[in-house]
C-alpha cells in the first residue's frame, strides 16, 4: 500500500502540503463528526426518539470533539500535529466502525462520543498548520484550514443517498472507512512542523510543563474569544445538525431534500471562511467580528418571527394578516448567516496566533472546546425549546440573545481598551484588558 503513497514532501514545500493535507483530512473528520445531521433523522424514527432525545443524539459527538480539543491541542504543541492527527483519525474509525452494529439508544449515544474524537482535529490542525507560517500569513492559512468545515454539506450531500440505498448502517462503515484512508494518506505525505524538527536537533527549547501550557487560560480576553466562537463555530454546527429537521418539521421536506438544502448552507459557510482569513489579515480581525455579530444578529431575528395570523379591528370590521417566512426566504436568510458565521469564524482564530502565539494549542484548544460545546448543547436547546414552546423559529430566538450578548461584550471591552490605551497615553495607570 504505502509503495504508491507520495514521499513526504521536502521542506521548501512543507508548509503548502501541510495546509492542503490538513484541509482535507479536517474536511473527512467534519463529515464524520456531522454525520448523525442525516442518520439521526433515520434513527429517531426507528427509535421513536422526542425532540430533546434526538438533540441529545446529535449533539453527543460534539461534545466529545469539544472536550478533547484542548488536551488535543496541547498534545499537538507537544508531540507534532502529524502524529496526534493520525491517531485521532485513527481512533474516530474505530469508533464510527462500531457505531453500525449499536441497537439500542444508550449503545448509540456511547459510539456517538467515541465518533466525536473526529471533532478534536480541528484542535490539532490550528495548532499544526500555524507553525508553518508567519504571523502575517496565518490568518489566511487558518481560514483556509477552516474550510474543511464543508465535511458537514459532504454529508447533508452524500448520506442521503447512501442511506436511503443501503441504510443508515452503511454511512458510518463508509465513512469509517474513509478516515482510515485518510489517516494513512495524511501520514505519508506530511512532515512534522519547523518546532518539533528544531527539538530533535537539539535547536529549539524542550517542551513546556502542562501548567505553563494552560497559564494563558487565566486571562478572561482568552474566554471572551471562546464565547464569540460559541456563537460563529457552535451555531454553525448546531445549524448543520439541525436544519435537516427543521426544513422536515416546518415546511415538509423530504429527508434528501432537507440534506441537500442543509447542504446549500454549510458549503458558502465553509468555503467563506478561508475569505474571512484573508479579511482578517487585511482589515483587522475586529472589523470583521463587528460586521458578523451585527449582521448575524439582523438574520437571526428575522428567522426568529414566527407564522402568525394577526387580526386588526378596523373601520369597517376585522381585518385579517398572516405572516410567514416562506422556504426560499428561509433558505435565503439562512444561507446570509452562514456565510457571516464563516468570517467570524476565521476572525476568532486570527486573533490567537497573534495575542498567544507560544500557545496556540492551549489557547486554540479552548477556543475551540467552547464552540464546539455551542454545538453540543445548542441541538439540545433547540428540542428542549420546541417540546416547551411549540414554536419551531424558537431556536433561532435563543440565537438571537446569544449574538447580541457578543456583539455588547466585545463592543464595550473594546472600549474599556480604548480608554485604558489612551490613559496611559496620558500619563495616567489604569490596567488593561
């Protein structure tokens, strides 16, 4: 097998085939780890699952993939990305494998956490990909990194299909199959970074203790950029499981049409994001939040309006209006804050190379275990909301409150920055952020 493989590339290339394999690779991980968006729908059916149970089903392997993605990322820092990317590959396979022969319930939300190990690669990947380039250059490495995000429109696009030919049990041995595939690929032909290759010759300064790995994660501006993350990475995946319901639930879809139009949303939220990287690089990563909290807060009140019918008592007598977000309008608003989402996304992870760059896998690792925790409990929230309310537009709401919450934080730490930077222009001692 390994005789056909490339030879791992030369150093000059290193740092391109390091980006573009880790693209890919992160691309099959993400498609793995969003893989119960399609084949929960099947299971809840099967299983006469309620609303919150299949949240709590989908939103399993995300919490795995969050909780593991800053000992992941300090791992990385540790031992090189080639290594500990190949092995969480690995062992997500494994996993995935196994979670074809679950019967019951409780046997599927156990494989679902072994299957979100996928979801720590992200973790891997930043803190991989980034010692490849200069502080210049990262933001447009990492956005373009982040488009392995569209591993979720793989499977809206392509698990349909494969399920409604051979059965759900189908998707995960294919998909299992392709991250060992994967993870083979991936070690043959990447190199460990520059930092690893320097400790080996000797060149560079041992590794750090655990504590002086995780000391960056008592400051709260680490914190505040995981929130902000909560929103831009965990609404996107929280969104990526839970359209597919939601186009079914609210405007009738089939199941293959609810993957392809969830597909149609995670593609642009995806691919943008490496356009957010270059944004970033180019006009701040601030500018750009602003512009994604303050647009994404627009959209997710407008899909918030629920249908309606309003009676007006007018001159003449009753007047009747009804009120209703149609599916193109829908598909169109939604398609709006993906794409936002995908800038914000890039913009959060510009920020950590450049504020913590002897830390980006702690940092990046808890950044990213934030968002992806937004992942996990938000499908949650979302089931819990419609079984208390028995309003569909009721996530959306909730989304609403936690952009604005965004938006307000980083608006007046800014702020308080400004003032503080202008103090001490003065002469004056305040402490900054």
């Amino acid at each position: 097998m390994t005789a056909n493989l490339p030879a791992a590339p030369s150093q000059d290339n290193a740092p391109r085939q390091a980006l573009v394999m880790s693209t890919i690779a992160f691309t099959v991980c993400f498609a793995v780890w969003t893989i119960f968006s399609i084949i929960g729908v099947r299971i809840k059916q099967d299983l006469g699952l309620n609303e919150t149970e299949f949240g709590l089903l989908v939103g399993t392997p995300i919490l795995t993939g969050s909780l593991v993605r800053m000992v992941l990322g300090v791992w990385t820092d540790r031992f090189g990305g080639r290594l500990v990317y190949t092995a969480t590959m690995l062992a997500a396979a494994v996993a995935t494998f196994l979670l074809a022969f679950a019967q019951t319930y409780g046997q599927m939300l156990v494989a679902a956490l072994g299957v979100g190990l996928a979801g720590g690669s992200f973790a891997v990947g930043v803190a991989y990909v980034s010692r490849f380039f200069p502080a210049g250059k990262q933001g447009t490495a990492l956005g373009i990194f982040g488009v392995g995000n569209v591993g979720a429109a793989v499977t809206k696009f392509l698990a349909p299909f494969v399920l409604l030919s051979w059965g759900w049990q189908s998707v995960a041995l294919i998909w299992a199959a392709a991250l060992v595939v994967m993870a083979v690929v991936f070690w043959f032909t990447t190199d460990d970074d520059p930092v690893i290759r320097e400790r080996r010759a000797g060149k560079a300064a041992p590794a750090r203790s655990f504590l002086q790995e995780f000391a960056p994660l008592k400051n709260l501006q680490v914190w505040r950029f995981a929130f902000y993350y909560f929103f831009a990475f965990g609404a996107f995946v929280a969104l990526s499981l839970w359209l597919p319901r939601y186009l079914i639930g609210v405007y009738g879809f089939g199941i293959a049409t609810a993957g392809m139009i969830g597909a149609a949303y995670s593609i642009p939220a995806s691919i943008f994001r490496a356009y957010g990287g270059v944004l970033s690089d180019r006009i701040g990563a601030r500018t750009v939040l602003y512009w994604t909290f303050a647009v994404s807060a627009v959209a997710t009140l407008v899909l918030s309006l629920p249908s309606a019918d309003y009676v007006v008592h007018g001159i003449s007598g009753p007047i009747a209006f009804h009120f209703e977000i149609g599916p193109f309008a829908f598909i169109a608003v939604a398609c709006v804050l993906g794409f936002f989402m995908s800038l914000g996304k890039a913009a959060v992870y510009k920020h950590i190379p450049v504020y913590y760059p002897q830390s980006v896998g702690a940092v990046g690792g808890v950044v990213g275990m934030i968002g992806g925790l937004g992942g996990f409990i938000l499908p949650i929230a979302f089931g819990a909301l419609n079984d208390l309310t028995g309003v569909w537009s009721s996530c959306f709401m909730l989304l609403f409150v936690i952009v604005a919450t965004c938006f307000a934080w980083m608006h007046f730490s800014i702020r308080r920055m400004e003032r503080a930077a202008a103090a001490e222009a003065s002469g004056l001692s305040y402490a900054a952020e």
